[in-house]
C-alpha cells in the first residue's frame, strides 16, 4: 500500500457543487469531494454524476463515500469506479468488514462512532488502508452526547480519547492519521492550537472545512526556523557517530533522529 503523504491542509468540498472543485483544489492540498454528509439525501445522486462529469487530477482528490451497507454506499462506488480516483474516504467505518469492498483503493477510515473508534487498530491492520481520520461530532452523537468541546472551545474527554485511540492505531501500522476538522471557521486561534498540537503529537495532515483554515493550518504544520535549524545540524552530526552520542549538550538516539528526520519531510 502507498504510503499517505497528502496534506498538510485537506479541503472538503460538496461533491453536489462542481464549480467550487477547481477551486477547492487549487487553495488546498488536496480536496476532498465530500458524497455524504455535505449532500442532502435527494441530491447525492446528481453529487454523484458531477464527480463523474467534472474531473479532477486523481493524484490529489479524495472522495468520501457513504458508509459501508448503505445503497448509497454501492451507487458511490460504482460511480467512482468509472472515475481515475483511486483514494477514498469511508465514512463512519466500524471494523475491517465495512473494507470488503474497497480493496482496489486506497481508503482513508474515518473512525467517527464508537465502533469504529474501539475498532481502530483492526481497521489500521488492513491492507487497503493507508490512514486513519477521527471525527467528533459523529462520535459523541454515536454515544448519545451533545457536543464534543466545552464552551471555551476544549474538546470534552471522550473526544480527546478517541484522537489519542485513532493516532495510536495508525502509528502501530505504519499508517498515516489525519485529524478531524475545526468547524468554528471565526476562531482561527482555536483552529491554530488544534493545528499546531496535530502536527507535534504525529498527524500528518488535518482536514477543513472552508478555504480560508487552509493558511492556518499550513503555518502550524510547518516546522519552525530553529526546529529546522536544529534537525538539519543533528542529523548532519549523527553522520559521523555510532549509537547514542552528545549533541548541543543532549543526548541524541534514534527516537531524536527519526524526530529530526520528520521535521525535514514536514518542511
């Protein structure tokens, strides 16, 4: 399986809405065209002739299907199917049998119900999955909740349960995580924090839901002037030692190095 690397800004789009594909496309990168939850029920099936009719370069568009033992789920795939979009999101996936149908693609698992989140390693450990995302709302309105964050913006602890279940599943098979979306689109500082504490805990990318989080989420991601400073120096001295050495008045092992060596691949 292809090793996910899309990001570090994803944009969602209605898949209902080909004039806004182009433009999805071009602020971020990589769009995601969105058949289920941004499409009302009477309208996925001219969603779906749009994605057909309207194509997008495949090497950076995801679409997000329905999820798995819906009608909706089979017309997604078969319209895909006569697409060149090779990468899809499943969403609300519950365990490795929601996949049975994808193997041909490379599926991002949107873990969003408590199913699915419980199940999070075994849906990581099939093949055709090159990520993981979490999802909040979905989540917390899978257990009979109200709202994932509390008024000042903090996610609720169940919430940040699940984040911490999904980015530990995928990083235990070697499979990217994507976080889930900010959907305050005033609140470019929360949508910063969440961003910025994304990229130092080990997602790879985060999702959005409007053009304008794109730059936001750009920035966090990027390393630092310093951090990059540093992981280039280290790595440069790590060239002349064996095993654990001293650098800058720190110990150095491999878990720094492979830090070190992720900084540069973020910038």
């Amino acid at each position: 399986m292809t090793r996910f690397e899309l990001g570090p800004a994803l944009l969602f789009c209605p898949a209902d809405r080909p004039e806004r594909y182009g433009k999805a496309a071009d602020r971020s990168d990589a769009v995601i065209l969105d058949l289920e939850d941004a499409v009302g029920p009477r309208d996925k099936g001219a969603a779906r002739e749009a994605l057909v009719a309207h194509p997008l370069d495949p090497a950076g568009t995801i679409v997000r299907v329905n999820p798995a033992g819906t009608d909706d789920h089979e017309l997604d795939i078969e319209a895909i199917d006569s697409t060149g979009y090779r990468m899809v999101m499943l969403a609300k996936t519950q365990g490795p049998r929601d996949l049975d149908r994808l193997g041909d693609y490379e599926v991002i698992a949107l873990c969003e119900t408590a199913r699915g989140v419980v199940a999070a390693a075994e849906i990581a450990a099939v093949d055709c999955v090159t990520a993981l995302m979490w999802g909040a709302e979905d989540l917390v309105a899978s257990l009979g909740g109200s709202s994932s964050r509390f008024r000042d913006g903090h996610y609720r602890a169940v919430a940040l349960h699940a984040r911490s279940a999904v980015l530990l599943a995928a990083g235990a098979h070697d499979k990217a995580a994507i976080d889930t979306v900010h959907l305050d689109i005033a609140d470019t500082e929360g949508l910063a924090a969440q961003a910025r504490d994304a990229a130092a805990s080990g997602f790879i990318a985060s999702a959005c839901v409007h053009p304008g989080q794109v730059a936001t989420i750009r920035s966090e991601y990027a390393p630092s002037h310093d951090e990059l400073e540093y992981a280039r120096a280290v790595l440069e001295a790590a060239e002349g030692e064996r095993g654990v050495f001293v650098f800058r008045g720190g110990m150095v092992d491999e878990p720094l190095l492979a830090h070190a060596r992720r900084v540069l691949r973020r910038a």
